[in-house]
C-alpha cells in the first residue's frame, strides 16, 4: 500500500455500506448525440469525431451514441462513418442510436447496421411524466401503444432494442411500471431511467432506480445474470448540479450502466460529466483501467465542439492542480523532497494527479513564500541565490497576479528560447 493512502483517514467509508456491484460499473458516453445539444456547441467534423469515438475506446468507455440518424442526411452520413470506424478499426465499445417511437426514426438505424454489418442499439425514446403527457396532449394509451410498435419494429428489423423513458424522475409509479414492462414484453433488453430535466437528488435516484429494480426487473424475472437479463441504465443532467451525484447514487441503487457526456456538455446546463464520473469511479475502486488519456479526450471535445474548459474544471482544468499559496506550495514540496511523488501528490490534493498524467504545478503570486521560488527555479536547473529569491519574491508581493515564466526568467537574466 503506498505511503500516502496509509496517512490518509477515510471518512468517506465510516459506518457507510461501500458500493459493491455485481459486475464492473459501465459507461454511455452520449457526447456525440446528447451532448451536441447543447445550444452553444459546434456539431464537429466527421474528423474530430471519430478521433474523440478513438479516445473513447482507449478510456475503456463500454458503449457509445453515435446520434439520432433521423435528424436528416448529414446525421445519418456521419453515424454510418463512425459505425464504419468501429468495423474497420476493430474497436470494442459498443453502439447505440438514439430515436423517437417512429419508423422514419429507427429504419435508418437498420439502414445503417445492414451497410456496416456492425450491430447497434436503438434507442427508442418518448416521454412518461404527467406534464409532458398534458403538454403534448398525449394519452397513456398513446404512450404504451407507441412504446409496444416501437420497441417490437426494433426488433423485426433485427437490432437490440433500449427503451428510453424521459422525464422518469417525475412520472407516476404505475406509468413506469407499465411502460417498461410493456418494453421488456415487447423485446427490449435494457430500459434507461431518465433525469432529463436533472429534478433529482440522490436519495430520489436510489428511491426510483430501486422501484424499477424490484416492480419491474424482478417481477419480469430480468434482473438474473442470464441471456434474458435486462440492463439497466441511468441517465442525468445537471440542472441542479447533481448529475454526478446521482449517477453515483444510481450505480448504488443497482444500474448497470450510466450516461454522460465529455465536460458534461448538452442541453441547458449538461450532461452527467462523464470524466468526472471515471475520475470518481477510479477513486471509489469500482474501475482499474488506464486514464493518462483523460485529459486528451477532454481536450479534444473541447477543442472539436467550441467549448473551453475552466480553469477551475476538475482534474483536466488548467488550475486543478496548480497552486501560488505559500503554505500550500511548502507542504507539496516538502513531501518531493522525502521523494515521495504519491505523497507529494495527494498532501494538497484529493485526486492523484499522476493517476491522470498530470502532475503538481508550483507557481508564483502574491500569496507565495520563499519556497515557491526556490523549487521554481531549481526545477528548472536555475541556482536559487539568496538575491535572486528575495527579487522575484518582491516582485510577485507587488504584483496582483501570477507571475508568468517569462517574468521570472527576465528577473533571473535568463532568455527564454
């Protein structure tokens, strides 16, 4: 066991029930199809796509939605290129589309999987809650009708049907419980719980998730390992700010597999971040994969749909592990000058960075001591005289913000090349 976690007290596990999961927690990265509906994104190149559906693949993300082929020609085109990605490519995440209880929706996607030969999900959606039902004028006959043609079109044209219900964290019981039985008698193997406009919070999310699970899973005899298992996801924005939260909470409660998106982007607010949700997962002990590359999948949405991403964003932010405050920069150097990289790295920080790629950045500013600039320059290789610390050290008390390395290096006579 490293040094670091034996000085670490873990009041995260007092007198709490650890998440045990049956199977390893899965994961729906829903970037490409949710998560471009998002008002301020671009819709990327097929180019910047199939990169990101690559970074997908090398995080370990099981499943991925690849878009709604109904929209039109240019969302069909480009679902039948990543679909041909995952072919040639060999690559193992699995494919889902997105569609409404339409025909004009699911045929495309059958379109699609007979020009590939690659097997996908569709993902038939309509929405349950009694406001939507009264907005839309929609009647509960006209939702299990729709849901029944749906799912069993799905199924005659030979594809894996999901069953989508919006809106479930305000629907009534016996609504949810008709529906998705209906779904699963009509042949869908995986039903998807929605926070679609994220109105929940955790204990609501156990509370649901645990309904379907023993009124609707077990009755149906769906919840047993076995080639009639139904699967059971969750999918959460982040209206009120608890996306992660309650995909945490739902894994709790029994999910099989959790949406989110890449920054949490979407509609309104966002998505479940979705590297959030693995940074988390990782720390929870509940994934063991490799996530050096999180950063670069981050950075390619970022970059591909128009967003920048915070400088305070978790993990994958610029400043997240990055710091100018005296007495926090003298603990982190401390612990590098014991040699110990994984103290050195969680002394300051509740994330290890270097599980990520990164590392422990030590800047100077006005809130900085005399160690900020010694371990500033000798990181560098620059000799850290007495004259030259308390200079720059001046010059930082005076300044209102970081200085910049091209600051400092003047400060020390130094070009920089």
């Amino acid at each position: 066991m490293p040094r670091a976690i034996e000085l670490i007290y873990d009041w995260n596990r007092v007198d709490v029930p650890e998440i045990k999961l049956s199977h390893p927690p899965m994961l729906d990265d829903e970037t490409l199809r949710d998560g471009l509906q998002s008002p301020s994104v671009l819709d990327p190149p097929i180019e910047n796509k199939i990169r990101i559906l690559h970074l997908m693949e090398e995080l370990g993300i099981d499943s991925v939605n690849l878009g709604l082929p109904g929209a039109g020609a240019r969302a069909k085109a480009d679902v039948m290129r990543l679909a041909k990605e995952i072919a040639s490519a060999k690559l193992k995440i699995r494919p889902n589309c997105a569609a409404r209880t339409m025909e004009s929706d699911i045929r495309p996607i059958a379109d699609i999987v007979h020009a590939t030969g690659v097997e996908i999900e569709a993902a038939t959606f309509i929405g349950s809650s009694p406001i939507r039902q009264y907005a839309e004028d929609w009647t509960f006959d006209f939702l299990l009708k729709s849901t029944e043609q749906a799912v069993k079109r799905v199924r005659e044209f030979g594809l894996p049907a999901m069953f989508v219900t919006e809106d479930t964290t305000r629907a009534r019981p016996e609504v949810v419980k008709k529906l998705y039985t209906t779904a699963i008698e009509s042949g869908a193997r995986a039903i998807v719980v929605c926070d679609t406009v994220g109105y929940a919070i955790p204990r609501g999310v156990r509370a649901l998730v645990g309904f379907v699970r023993e009124e609707v899973l077990k009755p149906a005899g769906a919840d047993k390992p076995s080639d009639e298992k139904v699967r059971l996801d969750w999918h959460g924005h982040m209206d009120r700010g608890l996306g992660l939260a309650n995909s945490l909470a739902a894994f709790e409660a029994g999910a099989d597999q959790v949406h989110g998106a890449a920054l949490g982007i979407g509609e309104r607010v966002g998505n479940t971040p979705l590297d959030q949700l693995l940074v988390n997962l990782k720390l929870l002990g509940l994934v063991d994969r490799d996530l050096s590359r999180l950063k670069d999948y981050c950075a390619a949405v970022s970059e591909a749909v128009g967003v920048s991403i915070p400088p305070n964003y978790p993990v994958v932010g610029s400043d997240a592990f990055r710091t100018a405050t005296g007495v926090h920069a003298a603990a982190v150097i401390k612990a590098y000058k014991k040699n110990d990289v994984e103290l050195a790295n969680q002394v300051y920080s509740g994330v290890p960075s270097h599980w990520f790629g990164l590392e422990q950045k030590i800047e100077i500013g006005p809130m900085s001591g005399k160690s900020n600039v010694i371990f500033w320059l000798e990181k560098r290789g620059l000799q850290a005289t007495d004259e030259l610390v308390e200079k720059i050290l001046a010059r930082a008390k005076q300044s209102d913000r970081l200085l910049t390395e091209a600051e400092i290096l003047e400060l020390s006579n130094v070009s920089l090349r």
